[in-house]
C-alpha cells in the first residue's frame, strides 16, 4: 500500500513545482531600463540595458526614489489615476492605471509610459509638501478640479514620505 502512494505523491508534488514556477510577476519590468528614443532629465541616470538596474544604480539612483506611488481622485471617479513603481534590488515593477484614458499598463508597457515622467520629476526628501503636490500635477497632467492626490515615496535612504492635496 505504501507503494502505491509514493509515486502519487511525487506527481502532486512535482506537479505544484511546475505550476508555481510558471507564474510570473507581470508587474515586473524585463526588458532593458534604457530608451535610447527618451532622454532622461538632467541629472537622472539611466539605469542597466541588460533589464535590471546595475550594482551602482541599486537604491533610487535612476529617479531619486525607489518606491513612488500617486493615486488621483476626480469628483466623478476614485482612483482616476495610479502610478505605481517600485525599486527592489535587482528588479523593477512599474503599473499605470488611467481610468479616464481607459489605460491599464503592467511592467514594461507601465515602465515605457512612466520613466519619461518619474526622470521629469526630480524629486528630493526636503522639498516641500506643496512642491511635491505641483511637479505631480505638471508632470502627470492632472486637471484642476481634482478631488484628491496622495502621493507616497520613499526616497534612497530610507525616508517614507506621504504627500496629500485635497480639492481645488
């Protein structure tokens, strides 16, 4: 009867293996971090070709940051717009959402519409609050009559900052 079992067992097990190794992340950006059509804003580094950011770049070289986070409420629609990117060491995943575009990107199309605009931005942990708030507008085209804007970044040191506007 033990016998029996053993090669069950091995063929859920192995199985599992198989289905967990084939789910991908699709946030993940894999192709190479450099356009050569896009010229990053001065000061902005690009990061590795090979897909990944190098050694040197590892830790919010690239755009000053390596989380950022902007959600948009317009007074007809929540979550109207979402940016999402996160630096982990050697990977990269990046979403965009735009609900009035009807726009749903996810690791490297996300990646292609977001890295001219992050490079835009320039942001640094002692900027002002309101400051902050301004770029994302400019750069993000946000219309006025927005309903909300929270933005969370955590900068190369470790600094987590929230910035929020509410209506205008």
């Amino acid at each position: 009867m033990i016998f029996k079992k053993t090669p069950v067992a091995t063929g859920i097990l192995f199985s599992s293996m198989l289905l967990l190794s084939a789910c991908g992340n699709e946030d993940e950006v894999t192709e190479p971090i450099t356009d050569e059509t896009s010229q990053p804003a001065d000061g902005v580094e690009d990061a590795n070709p090979s897909g990944s950011l190098s050694q040197g770049d590892v830790g919010g070289e690239v755009f000053g940051f390596v989380d950022f986070d902007l959600d948009v409420d317009l007074p007809d629609q929540d979550d109207a717009l979402q940016v999402s990117y996160d630096e982990d060491r050697d990977k990269v995943e990046a979403e965009y959402e735009n609900k009035s575009t009807n726009e749903n990107l996810q690791g490297n199309d996300a990646f292609d519409k977001i890295e001219p605009l992050l490079a835009e931005l320039q942001l640094t942990a002692d900027m002002a609050d309101d400051e902050v708030i301004n770029k994302a507008i400019e750069v993000f085209s946000i219309e006025d009559g927005y309903k909300s804007i929270d933005i969370e970044v955590t900068y190369p040191d470790g600094t987590e900052k929230d910035y929020e506007a509410r209506g205008n």
